[in-house]
C-alpha cells in the first residue's frame, strides 16, 4: 500500500523536474546546468522516464505558450514557481503557481498535476482561480489584463484542461462568493459538505460530516444477493 505521503514526495519529485526541464526549454538555464542538476534529481527514489517524459512534455507546452504570447506582445514574460498571495479575499491564503504567461491582455496561469488516479479539470477550479487571484495580484498593475486563463496539464492522465474567465467576472466571484465563504471557514462557522474532495483532506479520518455520509451510503446500499 503507497502512503500518502509518498505520493506527495513523488509529485514534488516531479515539480522540481518540470520546472528544471522547463527553464531549459525556455533558455534560462544551459544544457551542462540542465545536464548536471537532471542527474542529481536522477539519484532520487521517485525518478523515471516516464516522469522526464512528463516533464518534457510539460516543458515544451511551457515554451509554446510562451512564445505564442510573445507573438502578440512582444514584453510577454513567462515565470517559474511564482509565490501567489491571495490573502486579500482569503486570510493568510497563499500558494505557487507552477507557471504564469502573462501578455497585454491576457493572464494564463499552468498547474502541473502529476498523479494519475483523479483527473482534475480547470472548469471553474476553485484552486486555479485562488492561484489567478494571487497572480493578478502581482501582475496586473503592470499589464492591462482583461481575460484570465486557467490550464490543468496532467500528462499521465492526457489531460490538458482550459478555463478561460474574464478578469472582471473572476473579481466579482471573489468579492460576492469566495471572501464570505472564507470568512465562515476561517471562524469555524461554515457549513462541512462531504464529497470526492474529501480524499484529499488531512482530517477525513476524524471528520464527523464524511462519517455520517458514510453511514448513509452503507444503509442505501443494494443489498449483496
């Protein structure tokens, strides 16, 4: 049985890969750096070809986004990793955006998602949009951004998923849903759902909601014959 934990292991395994691989595609870093650090990241448990693969898949996906942006502007800049702070609507809420594409115009944020097992679609993805937030956050003052786009790319489920919003309606969903359904979570006075989410969630083992769902589904079961 493979912990949880060596599932996240794994996927930072293969975070530290793309971005690697993607800053050689893009020409930040040489091939002797891209070489020599490829080979130290090798040495670890969770390294394949499947997963360099991946990251090549990843990268040149990277690359032909952002070459598509400088085409229609030619200060379009791309960055790796970017720390997004989205504590303007949710309290102490931060993340890292695996890669933001930024043009006049246009906000296109990637997340890269390794595993396998659930496919995740950007289509009003809660995370991606947080992430959008943060990342409008630091560039829009610098860019007249009017659309956001949003990309799950998740090669091992050949999955690239789009969701593109216009920025205003993103701020609006912010201000009228996100901030007050932040606000009740934070005091512990929002209402629990349970759900396929629920997976994902440290405390799923002691969490009354998912055990009274549980019993629900165990009663309104078909009976075995």
């Amino acid at each position: 049985c493979i912990r949880d934990s060596e599932y996240a292991e794994e996927g930072t395994a293969a975070h530290e890969l793309c971005e690697l691989t993607a800053r050689y595609f893009l020409g930040e870093v040489s091939e002797m750096d891209f070489e020599n650090r490829r080979d130290e990241l090798a040495k670890g448990p969770y390294y394949n070809a499947e997963m360099q693969e991946c990251a090549n898949d990843y990268a040149r996906f990277v690359a032909e986004k952002t070459k598509a942006a400088q085409e229609s502007c030619e200060d379009a800049f791309t960055e790796l990793e970017v720390r997004v702070d989205f504590s303007k609507y949710v309290k102490d809420g931060f993340g890292t955006g695996d890669c933001v594409i930024i043009a006049d115009g246009t906000l296109h944020i990637v997340d890269y998602k390794h595993g396998r097992g659930v496919l995740v679609e950007a289509d009003d993805n809660p995370q991606m949009k947080l992430y959008a937030l943060g990342a409008l956050e630091l560039f829009d003052c610098i860019y007249d951004i009017d659309t956001v786009s949003m990309t799950i790319y998740q090669p091992r489920r050949s999955n690239v998923s789009t969701f593109t919003i216009p920025k205003q309606e993103l701020c609006e969903w912010a201000d009228k849903v996100l901030t007050p359904t932040a606000e009740l979570a934070f005091n512990g006075s929002g209402e629990y759902h349970c759900g396929e989410w629920c997976q994902f969630c440290k405390a799923k083992a002691d969490c009354r909601e998912r055990a009274k769902a549980n019993i629900c589904l165990l009663y309104t079961s078909p009976s075995p014959r």
